[in-house]
C-alpha cells in the first residue's frame, strides 16, 4: 500500500550533511559513530614530571623519583 504524499515524503532521502559537525574532536568512524573512548584520557599512561602540574593550594618544589619505582620522575610539591 502506498500512502499518502505527506506519509511517503517522511521517508524521503536526506541528505547526507544535513547531520554533519564540523570541527568535532572524534572522527566518524566506518559505521557512523564517534567513539570517544578511542582517543582521551583512557590512552593516558600516567603523569609523570613533563605532563602535569601539583594539585591547587600546591607549588612545585622541585622533582623526585617516583613512589612507584618506574623510573620517572614526578614533581614535588609542597603546600602554600
């Protein structure tokens, strides 16, 4: 059964970037969605003195072997 002008125009092709975000930090992947957890945090390995700062209310003092035993150097910071 067919349906009515209005019933069918509903199902009408859109067009494709009508939808499109431009500028948005996760790509498209090749079904169409953007998977966050695919880049971010959860690729972060862990702070160590070149990639992070001390805590607020915290100055950085210097730098100090890692409590973990990694082998990295973390920075030491004392409070204000």
């Amino acid at each position: 059964m067919a349906g009515t002008k209005n019933q069918m125009n509903r199902f009408a092709k859109v067009d494709n970037n009508s939808y499109r975000q431009k500028g948005h930090p996760y790509a498209v992947t090749s079904c169409g969605r953007r998977r966050s957890y695919m880049h971010g945090p959860l690729k972060f390995k862990g702070a160590d003195s070149s990639n992070s700062s001390c805590w607020k209310g915290y100055k950085k003092v210097g730098t100090k072997p890692s409590p973990s035993g990694t082998g990295k150097t973390v920075n030491d910071c004392e409070k204000i």
